[in-house]
C-alpha cells in the first residue's frame, strides 16, 4: 500500500490529482476500522493530518468557515456557542479519543446516511468547499450527498471546508441509539430556527438512503410559528411537525433498527427537538437530550 503525506494544501491537491483512487484519510476513525477488518484494501492512503490549512477555524461576511480537519473536540470548544445545533451532534461522536480525532470532513467523505454531523448542517444550510487543480468549487450541502456512501465529489477533488453561518436562533440535535455516545445512530434529527427570516431548517440522518431535509415540514413550521408573539404552541401543530417529520422519510429494516420504528422514534425526535428549541426562543433557557 502506497502512503502520500503532503505538508500544505497545494501539494495535498496535486497528490489527489496524481492517484485519483487513493483513499484520503484525516483522524482515521472510519477509514482504519474498515482497513483493520479487512473491509477495505486501498492502493494508496493521502494522509491529511500535516496540512495546516485544513485545521483552520475563520469567519468572514458573516459565515464561518471551518477547514475540513477541524475534529469534533474543536468544534464544541470553539463553536459551541455559536453553532450549538452542531456541537450537540459531535458531543455524541464516540468516545473523547474519537472526537480528539474525527472530522467533520471525514465526516462528509464517508457519505454516510447516519453521519452525525450531517442533520446539522443541513439544518443550517451550510455549504461544502470541494477543491482540486483546476479550482474551487462550493455545493450546498444537501447536494453534496448522491447515494449510500456517495457523494458529489469529483475523482481529483478533496473537501476543504464547510462554509456555515452561525445560529440565528435556537437549534437542536437529538439521536436514538441502543445508548448515547459511541454507538451509529438508528436516526437522528435536527432542527434550527431562523427568526429573522421566520424559516425553518431540519436534517434528518439514518432514515433514507442519503440525509436529506424535511421541506414540507419546514414549510409547515414557519407557517405557523407565532414569530412575533412568541407563546406556547399548540399540540396539533407539534404533533403535524412530527408527522410530516416522519414521511419525509425512506428508512430500511436493519441489524439497528426497522423503518417502522424509525419513522415513529423520528416523529418524537422532531415534536420534543421542536418543543426544547421553541422554549428557548421563547425563554432564553437552552435544553437537550
């Protein structure tokens, strides 16, 4: 097995451009367990971890742009203030040594339907950088994912950066697994709310081929949501929010769980992730699972 270990991010782009099938790794935490098993021989790793771009944490315009070898640790740290939505998701990535380790990036290169970070994102319209010889190019998110495991990228192109603004409003995260932490998800769903464009945002992972958003139930939502009198809402709308939630959806039978119940456990998700977010728009009081 060939082992290529760039030091700066030009050198990173012409290596992938060179051997356009070797495997790019950055804290591992996906590519070694599969490589260890044996459920993965690649010709060729590109090992990320020495370029210094792909650590960095910046904000320009009003959007914040986090380098695809930020791991999970960083995000909560550093972000977890003004991207809450997300720091919840990575406070559920395995265990302190895996979050020292996973990154968003890797996150996205796996095209996992059950990435954690994914739901978030997509609730917060965040955009992937992809980047390769002949340029740079930005994708919303949502695009970004084309199947199981797929994505949009091209053979030469690696993943920069997300480019995401921070919360405008409350947002939440919440995971069902057989426990908390360390564990692939039976689904996931998120949730963020945009007052100041009266919008809604979802992300729903491990329940369809791809994470995909839940627009009828956003649409739904910020139709009535009472944006400039904030009171409780009634029941018959909680519980619509999370139908909708739920047919959104196109879940499998698998060792983690059946479509049956993942469609029900996300109408819950998505009535108490609602509940706690609009509380706290409500309050100023943030809660969690």
């Amino acid at each position: 097995m060939e082992f290529l270990r760039p030091t700066s991010w030009q050198d990173a782009l012409a290596a992938r451009a060179a051997h356009p099938d070797a495997t790019p790794i950055a804290g591992g935490t996906d590519v070694m367990v599969e490589v260890n098993f044996d459920h993965r021989r690649p010709g060729a790793l590109l090992d990320l971890t020495r370029v210094p771009e792909l650590a960095e944490l910046s904000e320009s315009g009003g959007v914040l742009r986090i380098g695809a070898g930020v791991p999970y640790a960083r995000l909560i740290d550093e972000l977890g203030d003004r991207l809450p939505g997300l720091a919840m998701a990575a406070r559920t990535v395995g265990s302190p040594q895996i979050r020292n380790r996973g990154t968003v990036g890797g996150n996205l290169g796996s095209g996992s339907p059950a990435g954690d970070a994914h739901p978030p994102l997509l609730a917060s319209d965040a955009e992937v950088e992809v980047a390769s010889v002949r340029g740079t190019r930005r994708l919303p998110v949502a695009e970004f994912f084309t199947g199981p495991k797929r994505t949009a990228l091209a053979p030469d192109e690696l993943i920069a950066a997300v480019h995401v603004a921070p919360a405008g409003g409350p947002q939440q995260f919440a995971k069902v697994g057989t426990r908390n932490a360390m564990v692939i998800a039976v689904c996931t769903f998120a949730v963020a709310l945009h007052p100041e464009r009266q919008r809604v945002g979802t992300g729903i992972g491990a329940a369809a081929p791809t994470p995909r958003r839940a627009r009828e139930a956003e649409d739904f939502l910020a139709a009535e949501l009472p944006w400039g009198a904030p009171r409780p809402l009634p029941e018959p709308v909680v519980r619509r929010f999370g139908e909708l939630v739920a047919a959104a959806t196109s879940p499998i039978d698998d060792v983690r769980g059946t479509a049956a119940y993942r469609r029900h456990a996300l109408a819950v998700l998505a009535r108490r992730s609602l509940t706690w977010a609009w509380d706290e728009h409500c309050t100023g009081r943030q809660e969690c699972a």
